[in-house]
C-alpha cells in the first residue's frame, strides 16, 4: 500500500528495500483497523503514533493492549530495516502512567545486536509523559526457511 504522504516520513537515506518493508507492514489490515500511523522512520528509529479515540478502558484512560500493540508496531518497523526478515521472539512492557491525551506515540531504537538476534528498546508518549517502556527480543529468520 505505496501512498505519497507514507513516502514523506522516510528519511532519505532510508533503502528502498526498507521503505518497501515498512509500507507492507504500515499497510496490514491490523495497522489499518487500530489507525496506527507512521510519523517517521529513519535508519535508526521509527516513530509511529495512534489514536486513543475507542482504545480506552473502563476508566477512560489509554488501554494497556492499545499501547501494546503501538509499541509492538514500532518494533516491528525498526527491527524490519534491512534486507532480512525479523520477527518478535519475546516482548515485555512496563506502564509507568496512564494515557490520557487524545494520541500516543511510540519511538524504537536498537540496543543491541548479533548475527541472529536484537534487543530493542520503545519508549511510549502520551503528549510529553512517558506513559511505558516495552523491549522487544527480535530473531532473523534463516532466509532459506522462511516463508515470509
């Protein structure tokens, strides 16, 4: 799902075997349905941003699956940056406040790597208070077995 405003959050030096990566994730049904959008992503960091319009709990504030699924987002996106497939191995998440505004936003970095495995770190924002931080254990699939 190519789309001109998506092309506009790519940093320039961004590949374009990436950019093709993220506009097929940023372009999934589940995205799509949870109105997760790209603010920008760039050869170290993807940002991603969702509304909490039908996302809340009973009260009022920011679901905790919501915020999940946002920080899941952006690991994905920023695990997903180079010419091999990686997929989520394990994930936690930590809530430190609720989030109240009317957006969150969640920034990925790296933190670590090997040849077949990373650790990625996702700060989650409502407005400016960190709202949680979620690390996510990423595993490169072996190119001749997968079946993405």
């Amino acid at each position: 799902m190519a789309s001109d405003w998506l092309d506009d959050r790519f940093h320039p030096d961004l590949p374009e075997s990436s950019r093709a990566r993220a506009r097929k994730l940023m372009g999934s049904e589940f995205v799509r349905t949870t109105g997760i959008e790209l603010v920008s992503l760039t050869p170290d960091a993807a940002v991603v941003s969702m509304p909490l319009e039908g996302k809340r709990n009973s009260i009022e504030t920011g679901h905790g699956g919501a915020i999940f699924t946002l920080a899941d987002e952006a690991f994905a996106l920023a695990s997903n940056l180079g010419e091999d497939v990686w997929v989520a191995l394990s994930c936690n998440i930590s809530y430190h406040r609720p989030a109240l505004g009317e957006r969150i936003e969640a920034r990925s970095r790296l933190v670590n790597s090997t040849r077949n495995h990373a650790l990625y770190e996702v700060t989650v924002h409502d407005v400016e208070r960190h709202v949680a931080t979620f690390q996510g254990l990423a595993v490169r699939l072996d190119p001749d077995k997968r079946k993405v």
